[in-house]
C-alpha cells in the first residue's frame, strides 16, 4: 500500500496521518477504545498516547529484541509484523489496519520477539505500556477492553496456526480476504472492494504458501467469478461463493 502524505485542503477533509488529531476526534476511536469510556476519561487517555511523524513504506516502527516499552494503535495505513527465525528466515505474523493494536508480543518479555515495519505510509499512535496499566487501574472499562484486545491476539494467532495446518491453499487465502473484508466493514468502509496493502509475497509467508501459488489462485478465484483482482485492488463478485469456499 505506498502513498503520499496528501495535504490537508480544508478542515472537513484532513490528510489521515495528520498527528494532531486527538483520540477523541480520531475516526478510528470506536475500534480501538472501549465505547464506554466517558469524555473526560478518553481526555486522559489522549494525554498518554503519543504521536509521531507518519512511518514511510519500510520503514521499521520497531524491531525485534527492542525494549518493550509501548503498544501501537493504527491511525491510518497498514503494518506487518514478522520474526526471523535462527535461520534468517522471515515468517509474517500479522497484518494490522486503522484501529488496530500491535506490538503487544513483548508483555511477557522485556523486548519485542517481533518486529514491525510499514506496508505504506502510516501514522501510529504510540501507548507506553507502563502509564496504560496505571490508567488501567482508575477506568475498569479501558483494563476490560485491553484485556479483550490480548484475547483476541491469541485468538488471531490460533486460528492462523489452525489455518496453515488444514486448510487448502485456495480456503486459506479465501479465509484471509473475509478477514480483510470484514475489518474493512468494521470501519464503514467498503468489504467489498478494497485495496491489499500487502504484497503477494508477504501473503504468500504468511499463509504459509508460494508466490506463485498465490499467483495462480488470485487467478483461478477471477475464472471462477468470485474476484475482480486489478493488481493490489480487489472486488469482492461472490461474497457467499467465498464464504463457502473458506468454509465460513
């Protein structure tokens, strides 16, 4: 997914790594806070999160063995996730969207086993760990939501095992197009036509499959009906076709 930081043209239409925007006004609020935070709590929030400069295409928000200190949220853009092994060889461990929670692999460490780049141009919200968890102990509500937050990890990495272990070549890369789908609907933003902000070969490590074999199944889901794929932009033709085929 590579952009350029588009300009701000007026106030009703922000660049989205604008960094100045607070979590209160942050279009990505209802994914990543507990929505019963109250106005004055999210303020206190907004006072821990820190906000950079916008990550370009590549460019490392952390790499493995580095400190832990922080989670991230995804303000806009897209991040991989990914360890290398004693080999040297890279295994992708997660894509994350706008709204989304990384870099909680380092709590039962002292350093992050992982690393994490930008797939595009990206803003990302840092959160020190350490005043989380004091905040944490005055807004039940927020301890809740992030203990939901880990529990989906867990859930994610589970299925992602149970994924590459059964599944064929053409459930899994169907299961991981739902996946982006339905995220993207999270966001009232289309789930059926989007842009994949990865590239064949991160999705190919990441299901555990070929570049080519990724190749030949983008092709065969287009014979088949149930894709439109144009490069990286993917139309969604046969949403059921592909739930029955990712045996959803």
């Amino acid at each position: 997914m590579p952009h350029p930081i588009a300009m701000a043209t007026s106030v009703s239409n922000p660049c989205p790594h604008r960094h100045g925007v607070s979590c209160g006004d942050c279009r990505m609020k209802a994914l990543c806070l507990p929505l019963a935070l109250e106005l004055d709590q999210i303020e206190q929030l907004d006072r821990i999160v820190q906000r950079g400069r916008p990550f370009q295409r590549d460019e490392y928000i952390y790499r493995a063995g580095t400190e832990f200190r922080s989670v991230y949220a995804v303000r806009s853009g897209a991040v991989k996730t990914f360890a290398v092994n004693d080999q040297g060889v890279e295994q992708v461990t997660g894509f994350y969207l706008p709204g989304e929670i990384f870099g909680m692999d380092g709590i039962a460490h002292t350093h992050h086993i992982s690393s994490a780049i930008a797939l595009e141009t990206s803003s990302v919200c840092e959160i020190p760990f350490n005043r989380l968890e004091e905040l944490s102990l005055s807004l039940p509500n927020l301890q809740r939501h992030f203990f939901q937050l880990m529990s989906r990890e867990i859930i994610n990495d589970q299925r992602l095992v149970a994924l590459i272990g059964k599944n064929s070549a053409d459930e899994r890369l169907a299961t991981l197009l739902l996946s982006i789908s339905s995220r993207n609907a999270q966001r009232s933003l289309s789930g059926l036509r989007f842009r994949l902000p990865m590239s064949r070969a991160d999705i190919g490590n990441y299901l555990g499959l070929t570049v080519e074999t990724v190749s030949r199944i983008f092709g065969r889901f287009q014979k088949q009906r149930l894709l439109k794929v144009d490069k990286k932009e993917i139309e969604i033709l046969d949403l059921e076709g592909l739930q029955e085929l990712a045996n959803v």
